[in-house]
C-alpha cells in the first residue's frame, strides 16, 4: 500500500469518480464519443481517458468503436 493511500487520501474514491463520469458521459450520449469529446466533458487528459477506456472496453462496461466510445 502506498503511503498516500495509507493516509487516506482518497485517491481510489477519485478513480471511480473517473470511471462513473466517462460511464455516465458516454451512456447519456446516445452516440460514440471521440476522446476530444470526452476530454472535454470530463476534464481529464486525452491519454488518461484512453487508459481508461480501453480498460472499461475490455471490462465490457464500455463499447469502442473505432476511435470512439
């Protein structure tokens, strides 16, 4: 465990903020995104976003297509 995570500094709760707002961006589109849509929905780095989506991709949690989600 790192110590930041040992002093409770909420870095998990800021993931899954993460996580929920791309899932809930990409869910209340009702079209794919591309991730310079997505980065500016969210805030967050393109190459953070892409990260992330692939992972939500491969968890099933999220759809590609082509270069968007």
């Amino acid at each position: 465990m790192s110590a930041g995570a040992a002093a409770g500094d909420g870095a998990p709760a800021a993931m899954a903020d993460r996580i929920f707002a791309i899932v809930e961006i990409c869910a209340g589109a009702g079209r794919p995104l591309s991730l310079a849509e997505l980065a500016a929905e969210t805030g967050l780095p393109k190459s953070s976003l892409h990260r992330i989506c692939a992972q939500l991709v491969r968890l099933g949690a999220l759809d590609a297509d082509g270069a968007s989600y």
